[in-house]
C-alpha cells in the first residue's frame, strides 16, 4: 500500500473530504467485525481508525488482524498507549497532545514507543492532538489528567495549532471528545484551517449529515466519526443514501 500520508494529501489537492470510522476496540465487539465492516465498506468511508483511551493488551492487534479480513480501506492506529501499537495497521498517529500539559502525553510515551517502532514497517504520522471543551468531561481528560482548552479562546487554539506545524507536525486533529454533546464549531474549525498548511482532522460529537458537512465546508480535511456509528449503524444507510444522492 503507498504512503497513508501522501494518499490523504492526494485527496485533499484534488478537493476530496475524507472519512474515518473509529472503532474503539474496548467498546467493540470482535463478533460483530464482519457485518459492521461490510457497512463501512458501502458508505463514503475512506480510512478505518482503530483506538480508544483504555484498551487492553493485544485487543487492538486481534481486531486490526480481524477488519484486514473484510476491507482494503486503510487501518490507521489511534492509540491511547503504546501497547495499541501493532504492525498489522497501514500507519500509526503519533499523537502529541498539543492542548495540555503533560510532559508523558507530549513527548513521554512517544520514548517509551520507540523501540517497538523500530522493529515494525510501520508508517508514523506525527500529528498535533488538540482536545477542545464539549461540556462535559471526557475520557481524554481522565486518562491523560489534562484539561481541554476553552472553545471561546479561539486564537489560543489556532496558535497551539500552529506551534504544532512548525514543530514539524504532519497532521492537527481537533477534538471534542468521544460522545461529546457537541461538536466543534465552524468558527474554530474554519479559523484553525485558515493558519495551517497541513491537513486537518477534526472529530468528536459528529452524528448527523448536517454536522458532518459542516465540519467539511469548515475546513476540516478529514473527519473520525466514532460513537454514532456505535449507537446506531443506520447512520451507515444514512451516508450510503447520501453518497448516491451527492
Ligand atoms: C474520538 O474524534 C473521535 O476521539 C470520534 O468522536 O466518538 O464522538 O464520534 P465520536
């Protein structure tokens, strides 16, 4: 498979919106793979990310190994910790988390991450994690014992942002957090976008067309939908309708 990177800058220089599904593997069940993949397949999902905040060991490998069976869509890692990390995925986001303060989640267990890396043919994205209020606490905030930074900031965001592509980052991914009661709005999105050259993924709290398209006409490059597929697969069909309606 060619570079996930240089397939997803491809995309955006020719104006196409692209889709993660997440699959949180702790919330998934490994049953279900097959007929929850087939729907993936049919709707206007371009990438399969796999992860989630607290998973336990070789969950995320047995499920990767698992979806490889049923698509040829990309499987991009999500990882909440280095035990996520398998080489059965077509990449790997390594997640700097950008918007707090926690020297582990900055730059500790990218360390620790090392030395597995160096063993697999792994594709590694470094991208800027940026976690934005939703309301309500998330499991981003729990785990990595920081705090989201406010919505009404607004340049804050956009200069955290920033500072993570001069750092060299190759992706920014803004965050409202999984389940969160509402997504980001366009005004950050939009505002963000206007000060990056490098893609930008946005997720969290997304469960409808109407959302969905609003992060797209924001500036968003790339967008993870997670819990709505979760809580309903219908959402599938929805898309899949939409998609031959486009
Ligand atoms: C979570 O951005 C992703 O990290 C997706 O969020 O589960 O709310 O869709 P949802």
């Amino acid at each position: 498979m060619d570079s996930i990177y240089k397939n997803i800058q491809d995309s955006i220089s020719k104006g196409e919106k692209l889709l993660a599904v997440l699959i949180d593997p702790d919330k998934f069940s490994i049953e279900s793979t097959s007929s929850f993949i087939i729907k993936v397949n049919e709707s206007i999902a371009t990438h399969i990310f796999v992860g989630g905040s607290i998973v336990n060991n070789d969950a995320t490998d047995i499920l990767v190994s698992e979806i490889k069976k049923h698509t040829n869509l990309p499987i991009v890692l999500f990882p909440g910790d280095v035990s996520q990390i398998t080489n059965k995925a077509n990449a790997l986001l390594f997640l700097s988390l950008l918007s707090g303060r926690n020297s582990k989640y900055l730059i500790g267990k990218h360390v620790e991450a090392v030395s597995k890396l160096s063993k697999m043919q792994l594709e590694v994205i470094s991208t800027g994690y940026i976690l934005i209020e939703s309301g309500k606490e998330t499991a981003v905030e729990k785990v990595t014992n920081t705090k989201p930074m406010p919505r009404g900031n607004i340049q804050h965001i956009v200069d955290t942002a920033k500072a993570g592509q001069l750092l060299g980052m190759k992706l920014i991914y803004l965050e409202a957090g999984s389940g969160a009661g509402e997504p980001l709005t366009k005004t950050i999105i939009s505002r963000v976008k206007q000060e990056l050259d490098i893609p930008l993924i946005v997720g969290g709290g997304i469960r409808s067309i109407v959302q969905l398209d609003h992060a797209f006409n924001a500036g968003a490059e790339l967008v993870v939908i997670g819990t709505a597929f979760e809580e309903d697969e219908s959402f599938f069909d929805e898309l899949r309708e939409n998609k031959e309606s486009r």
